[in-house]
C-alpha cells in the first residue's frame, strides 16, 4: 500500500503514518518489523532507550524496500544531553543499527529541570551537518522548550513527536508547531484501544465507513495533520492501521471526536514536559 508523505521544513519528507516498536525487541520484532514494511510502512520508530536499534537496523538491512525509501527515526535519552554525550550517543545509534545514516533523530524528553536540552540540540545539528542523520527533531517539547531551541541556535525542529489521541490531542501544542512548520507525530495514538471501547459514537462512525474504531482514530490523526505512529506486531493489526488513506471522516464526524477531549486525559499523568526527567 503507497502511504502519502508530508514535506518537512528542512525538505526532506516524512510518511503521514509510522510502525511504532515500543516493546519490540529481539529477534521476533526484526519479523514483525520486515513484515510492516513489505506491507508498506515506511517510517520506523525506535529510541536508544527502547533498547531496539539493533532489531530495527537489522529488519531495514534485510527488507528488499530500498533504503532511501525508509525512513529510520531513534531519538536520545535525558542521559546524554551533555553535548560531548550526545554525540557519541548518535554515533552509537548508527553502529547499533548498522546503518551509515539514521533519517530522523529526537531529543525524547526536554528535561527541563536538568536543563541541557539547547547543548543537546546543538549536537543533533552538527551531526546532521556531519551527515550522521537527515533530519532532527524532538519529542514531547513544549512551545518554550522550542523556542530556546530556535533563539538559541537558530534551528527549528522539523519534528515534535508528542503524546497525542481524541481523549489529548494538543489542540494548543499542534497549532503552536503548525505555525513554525513543525510537523507533529502522536505517539500512543490509540490510547491502548480504551477511547474505541468506552465510547459507543466512535463504533457508530466506524460502522458507516466500513472500519474498526482504530482506523477511525488513525483517520482522525491524518485528516487533523499528524502523524500518527501505531505500535503493532501482528501482521493482521499492521494492515489494519495502514488501511486508512481510502476514505474521508465528515465534519460532523471530526467534531464528534474533538468532543472527546478529557481533562486529564493523558497516558501518564505525572510525565509532564513541563517538570518531567526521563533518563
């Protein structure tokens, strides 16, 4: 299946939906990470603190999808902020995937509190000019995390994968990265199946077009510009997420979802941007 792509800030582009591998890891996820691609994903999603580089490097090396046709993303951990720590942490990216370039790299978390994201984001510039990555970017930053980052060092992310779904979706965070031409991803999309479970309209809406909760949900992400980056191992719920670029939610379909709007409605409470140390 051919995904449409997005064109980033910096030129290079992005597909509109990813294969999340949270949780995939040895040798079964280089299975299940070949199957999404000869299905037609092509955007991977892993992170050092994943501890899956190897698995997603070594899935991309044996796939016939061309290379240039993938686009690998990792991102570095609040461990290695120091920029000197940095540096080596992409460079150990690259030798654990056994790819001479990832196409894609984020800061995971701003860790405001330890404070080193600006030095953190200068190493992502200077190894993309170094060739080491096509493309940086960050995750679950707030509009005064970038904002440094764009004072600071005159180089806006071309990314900010952050927490998104119909019970959180960042109306406010989408806006303010929309407006720098920021294009957002979502992780954790589908909130763990729950919003398809308790909310009885979202089966009434899936049931019109001929779709799961799920792909309703997917639709939703792509239709309101982000990308979103569903974890699946199973070839059958792969294909499942992917289906989603032949049909169109209405209006008053998108207002159904935007109403599921909770207070509080995110995955973890207590990882805040704002005060949140990931490590």
């Amino acid at each position: 299946m051919s995904v449409p792509a997005y064109k980033l800030n910096d030129e290079t582009s992005l597909p509109a939906i990813g294969l999340g591998t949270y949780k995939l890891n040895g040798f079964a996820s280089v299975a299940a990470i070949m199957s999404g691609l000869s299905m037609g994903y092509r955007l991977v999603d892993s992170a050092v603190n994943y501890e899956n580089e190897g698995a997603v490097g070594a899935a991309v090396r044996k796939t016939e999808v061309p290379r240039d046709e993938i686009v690998v993303t990792s991102k570095l951990p609040g461990r290695h902020h120091a920029y000197g720590e940095a540096v080596l942490a992409i460079e150990e990216s690259l030798l654990s995937t056994g790819l001479d370039y990832l196409d894609l790299y984020l800061i995971h978390w701003p860790n405001p509190i330890t404070n080193r994201f600006v030095e953190a984001w200068q190493a992502l510039i200077d190894c993309q000019e170094r060739g080491l990555v096509k493309s940086i970017g960050v995750s679950n930053f707030l509009p005064e995390h970038i904002q440094r980052l764009i004072g600071e060092t005159g180089v806006a992310p071309a990314v900010n994968q952050i927490e998104r779904h119909p019970y959180y979706p960042q109306s406010a965070q989408v806006a303010f990265d929309s407006s720098l031409g920021i294009r957002d991803e979502a992780w954790s999309p589908l909130l763990r199946g729950v919003i398809g479970r308790e909310q009885p309209s979202l089966a009434e809406i899936a049931a019109a077009h001929g779709k799961s909760a799920a792909q309703i949900i997917l639709r939703w992400h792509v239709q309101t510009g982000v990308v979103p980056i569903p974890k699946a191992s199973s070839t059958a719920r792969q294909a499942e997420n992917l289906d989603i670029f032949d049909f169109e939610l209405t209006a008053g379909e998108l207002a159904v979802i935007a109403a599921y709007a909770t207070p509080g409605g995110q995955v973890h409470a207590e990882r805040q941007p704002a005060v949140y140390e990931e490590f």
